[in-house]
C-alpha cells in the first residue's frame, strides 16, 4: 500500500469517526503537508484487522491518538498566539527525530492507547517536539542560554533533557508566549534557525552582489532572530510578575 493510499484511508477514517479525537480536522489537513511521510510507519493491515503490528510499525490508530495528543499539548499551552497553524507546522518540520521517536512509542493497547497521560515516554517525547527548536536554537542565539539559567534550567542537548525539564522548559515558554500577546514575533521562539538558515542562504548564493558575501548573509540572519528573541526576553522579563493573575 502506498504512502497516498494510506492518506486517504486516514483521511475517510477521521471522516466516518468525527469528533472521536478532539482536532481530528486539524490532522486532516496536515497529513497532505507535514505528515505526509510519518503516515509510512503505519502497518496497512490495521486499517481492516486488530492485528500485532510489524515491528518498527504502528496500528492506524496508534498514529491518530499520537498525533492528537501532540495538537492537544500545543493548543493547551500556545492557545493565545496568532498563527498557531504555522507554528505547528514549525515544530513538527524542524523535529522529525522527535516525531520518530514518539511514533516508536508503545502502548498497552495498540488499538486503543487511551491512556496517555499515564505513559510518560509519550509524554516525554511530545514535550521535546514542542521544545526541540527553541533548544536547538541556542546554537545560532547565546541569550537562550542566559534566560534558561535565570529561570533555574540549564541548557543541555535536547536528549539529555529530563520528563520534568522538558515540562517545565514548556510551561516556561507558555508564559513567554503568554505575555506576548499575540505579538507576531513571538513566532520566532518556534522556528528552526538551522534548517532556515540554509534554505536563505541556498537562496543568496545566487545573488551577484559584490558588496555582502555569503557570511554577511548568514550574520545579517542571525541577528535578526538574535534581536527577535531580546525583543521577547526584554518583554517577559517586564511582565512576568503579573503571570499569577491570570491563573
């Protein structure tokens, strides 16, 4: 069965089964774009039959209950940002290992995975999807490192990162993007400077301009998400002790 066949049989299976997961609509739509290559792991045979998926696959409904969580836990905590698709859109480009690892999760159930909240390796493994980039991000920006350490988180590499780290690192930047109010720069805190670095420079490699060289280009980029991110940090620091009213 191919890639394609797989979508549509997804696709007719959120239709049939409205409102089983809660943001059944959003994954419709992203598995034309983002999720196109995910769907592969997907054992063909548990789409008609409760068999034992093949190893290294999962069942149909393993792939939409997984994926439902990770669109819970962004909307829960990034609810008040504009663009919100994009930005999910974002996380999930600049971390497939991530997603790789998610979907390699295993529940009790394959056909019904219903107790998520309970497996702390699913859990885990979404935390470090939403956070992926703003951590892989301090390659390009040294401030990320200096607001983790004011808020007692060190900067490590995202594997190292514990349950209880991750989860807080997310609820840090749920309040970050809280007090941005819906400022569109707070969008940057979601992108992966690495892979679009080397889309723009892949770009500008093909400018004849005599007056900026290729790493002109690469310093230009990266103090822009460098001022982006003072910009971000600047304006949580001013109103992160007015956060306990709105709990």
């Amino acid at each position: 069965m191919s890639i394609s066949e797989k979508v549509e049989l997804l696709r007719y299976k959120l239709l049939h089964q409205r409102f089983k997961w809660e943001y059944d609509l959003d994954i419709y739509h992203l598995l034309l774009s983002v999720l196109y290559g995910e769907v592969d792991r997907i054992d063909e045979r548990t789409f008609s039959f409760k068999v034992t998926p093949q190893e290294n696959s999962i069942t149909a409904e393993q792939f939409l209950v997984y994926t439902n969580e990770l669109l819970k836990c962004i909307k829960k905590n990034f609810n008040n940002i504009c663009s919100l698709e994009n930005i999910i859109k974002d996380i999930i480009v600049g971390n497939r290992n991530g997603l790789d690892n998610l979907y390699k999760c295993q529940c009790d159930d394959p056909y019904l995975c219903n107790d998520i909240d309970s497996n702390k390796k699913i859990s885990e493994c979404i935390y470090k999807i939403i956070i992926g980039n703003f951590i892989k991000n301090a390659e390009y920006v040294p401030q990320i490192e200096s607001f983790l350490n004011e808020n007692d988180l060190p900067l490590k590499k995202l594997e190292q990162y514990t349950l209880e780290e991750s989860k807080k690192i997310l609820k840090l930047l749920s309040d970050v993007v809280f007090s941005q109010r819906q400022r569109r720069y707070g969008l940057d805190l979601f992108k992966n400077i690495k892979d679009n670095l080397e889309e723009y420079l892949k770009f500008k490699s093909k400018s004849k301009s005599k007056k900026y060289t290729i790493e002109d280009f690469k310093e230009q980029y990266i103090n822009t998400y460098i001022d982006s991110y003072l910009k971000i940090f600047k304006s949580f620091s001013v109103k992160k002790k007015y956060l306990k009213y709105f709990i």
